[in-house]
C-alpha cells in the first residue's frame, strides 16, 4: 500500500461514524470505569519488575542524543503557559537522572503520579475531544513530547506511544518533525520506552528562563547517531467532509558520527491528524481528494 492510500484509508476510518460508546450513553460509569482502569495500571507499575526503574546520581556520560523546546508559546495565555511550566517543574523532580537499565520499561505517568493541587500542580492547557480546556496537570504534554521525541532519537521500543490526534496550532518556528510527540492522560494513556541497548539510559531534564531542556546519556560513546526525519508529508481535504488532514512518515535515520555518512533508516511511525486551524495559514499544497 502506497502512503497516500494508508492515508487516505485513516482519513476514511475517521470521518465513519463511530458508534456511540457505552460511557457517553451512561456517563454515571464512566469515573467508575476510568478509574478501575488506572488501578489496574497503577498494579502492574508497582509489580512488575521491568518498570522498577531508579533514580541515579552518577558521573557524567557521554550524551546520545538532546532536545529543547520553549516554554512559552506564540498562542497560549500567558498565564495558562505559567501553570504548564510548574507542572513541568513539578515532573521533572520525579524524572531527572533516572536510569533506565538494560530490559527495563520507563512509564511517564508512574514517576508523575496523579497531578492535583496538593501536590502543586496548576491549571494548563489539555486536548480532549478535539478542544482546548483547562484542567489541572495542563502542559505535561510538552514534557511527554520532548521525551517521545529523544527516545525516537535512540533504538529503544516504543512500549506505547500515541501520538495527537489533532493538529491544534500551525508551524511557527517548528524545530522537529510533525506528530513526534506523545499525548498523555493520566494512568489511561502513557508514554512506556523500553531500553533495548546492552547499558543504562540517563534520563537528564531541566528547566532555564525560557527553554525545556532535556538529553538520554549512556556510560559510553556511540559511533553512530540517529535523527528522526520526516517523509511524504502532506495535506490532504476530504472531498466528502471538507475537512483537512495532516499526513506523514517518519524515520529514524542512522548517520556516522565523524563523517555523517548515512548507514540506514527505519520506519517508525505513520501519522494522520485533524487540522484544527484555518487553511488560509498553510503554507504547504493541500490535495483535495475523495476518502
């Protein structure tokens, strides 16, 4: 199947009409429900030995790979971006120098927790449904990002990984490639990574005025790095809905580390989004297709 038919096949899927879940024809259950299922995760968290990942102070290592991304953003409120950066804050105390050993699973929620207001955290921006809200623990998603997008830039497993389903903001200053990211929500939907190298990942994050700033490091010094790179990416508008669709294919590219020869590249994800902005902004084609 050609790119273009794997996504226009999603398109198709999306834009069926789904059927109505049980717990938006009976609302009562639907706390009931949720958070049975994040006690059943909370469980494995505490009894499964591959997520018994610890905190280390060690010497420094040789860094795999690093990435930053700003903390105040062109749309947000200012205040909004203000709670998501302490809700940052907050996370990171739980997550820098963590070592991930050899076989062994990081979860993003079993080292966050629960975000609520006695722990400090504050109101922040969420997606949910395809719109914008407040919510306490808002903005965790710009730290589940910067991580999803590091560990893409390694040869760890992706254990679970979703990426958004909407595209919420246009490009502005983007530095990676499109859907990189991971969404989260709390204990239902994680980011895990396995570690698949022979010796210890260094989790390293940390906050300056203005950036996130976050790297993997490891005891020794790789030869090679990898890069994630994007391809075939487009916009696609749904004949039938009018809607338009972002679309790509992204690669982890091995390159050299002395003379950036390219040695390999391997498909990791294929990603279709809802665009949620005006087409007057896009700045790329946008293919009118039927789904």
């Amino acid at each position: 199947m050609s790119p273009l038919d794997y996504h226009l096949k999603q398109i198709a899927s999306l834009e069926k009409s789904a059927r109505v879940a049980f717990t938006k024809k009976h609302p009562v259950f639907l706390p009931i429900i949720l958070e049975s299922k994040r006690l059943l995760n909370y469980l494995k968290y505490q009894l499964r030995p591959q997520f018994f990942v610890k905190h280390q102070s060690l010497p420094n290592w040789f860094n795999i790979t690093e990435h930053s991304s700003p903390l105040y953003r062109k749309y947000n409120q200012e205040k909004l971006d203000e709670g998501k950066i302490e809700n940052i804050k907050i996370a990171i105390k739980n997550m820098d120098c963590l070592v991930i050993a050899p076989g062994q699973t990081f979860s993003f929620w079993k080292f966050v927790g629960r975000p609520s207001k006695k722990k400090g955290f504050k109101n922040g921006l969420v997606l949910s449904d395809g719109k914008l809200k407040q919510d306490i623990g808002g903005g965790l998603c710009q730290l589940s990002n910067l991580l999803a997008y590091m560990f893409a830039c390694t040869e760890c497993d992706f254990v679970e990984r979703k990426h958004h389903s909407r595209d919420v903001f246009p490009d502005s200053g983007r530095t990676v490639p499109f859907a990189s990211g991971a969404t989260v929500f709390f204990n239902l939907i994680d980011l895990k990574v396995k570690n698949n190298y022979s010796f210890p990942l260094k989790i390293n994050l940390r906050t300056t005025d203005t950036q996130l700033r976050g790297s993997l490091s490891a005891p020794v010094s790789l030869p090679y790095v990898v890069k994630l790179e994007e391809k075939q990416s487009t916009f696609i508008k749904s004949a039938t809905t009018g809607l338009v669709y972002r679309c790509n294919e992204l690669y982890r590219v091995f390159y050299t580390k002395i003379t950036k020869e390219k040695i390999k590249e391997i498909l990791l994800w294929k990603n279709t989004a809802r665009v949620m902005y005006e087409e007057e902004v896009i700045k790329y084609p946008i293919k009118t297709l039927s789904v």
